[in-house]
C-alpha cells in the first residue's frame, strides 16, 4: 500500500532507475547475465522492468527504456506527491524541466528534469485512476 504524505514533512524517495537502450534485447541479456536481473515487459511499450533482487532486500529495481520511447540519459526517478507544485519548485530553484508532464496509464503522471547541474532525474506522481 503506497501512504503519500506531506512533502514538507519528509524526503521524498527514488523509487527506480531507468536506463536507456539502442537496443533493449542486447541490455537486458547482458544484465541479467552479469548481475541475474529479471525482465518483463510493462504494457505495450519499450519499457521492461527489472527486478535487481528480493523485495526483502535493500536497494531499488529499476528498468530499460527503448530510446524509440523516450531518449533520456540514465537517470533515477523520484516519486513525488504533487508533480506540478515539485516542477514549479524546481523552476525557482534553478533547475529546467526536459521533458514535461505527462499521463503513463498504470502509473500516473511522469515528468523529467535537470538540476543546477544538469544531471537529469524523473519525477513520478502516482495516479489512483491511472
């Protein structure tokens, strides 16, 4: 169960990574082989899911984006509780947003931005009715 609460109150965490693929098949045979990373495919678009080991276990999955879909660098998503309020902050702070909002059915709305110092990160508002 995902409890969202008040972004002043508390970080807010990355929730996955995203790594970006001329060619998905080749990436997702060579992680799996090197680091035993299980893929599936998320719907019905070039990205696949991967699991990076037990729930139990410490750290994030992630997955590989087809650069057909969306060609961004590597990055880490960070999962927000107002996607628009958080890009408005990241405006004022000095920050660009690359790829603005928009709607992914099934999990919500997505933006992607660059810090002060141009490392790139996503932004991820769950949508109940997504």
């Amino acid at each position: 169960m995902n409890v969202h609460v008040n972004q002043t109150q508390y970080p807010m965490k990355v929730i996955h990574f995203e790594i970006p693929a001329q060619d998905p098949e080749r990436l997702r045979k060579f992680y799996d082989k090197i680091f035993n990373w299980k893929f599936s495919q998320w719907q019905d678009v070039g990205f696949w899911v991967a699991l990076t080991g037990q729930p139990s276990e410490f750290g994030i999955d992630g997955g590989i984006i087809d650069v057909r879909e969306l060609d961004i660098p590597l990055c880490s998503v960070i999962e927000v509780t107002d996607i628009d309020d958080t890009m408005s902050k990241i405006r004022q702070k000095g920050g660009r947003i690359t790829v603005p909002k928009f709607f992914v059915k099934g999990a919500g709305y997505l933006a992607y931005f660059k810090d002060p110092d141009n490392n790139i990160f996503g932004l991820r508002q769950v949508d109940p009715n997504a």
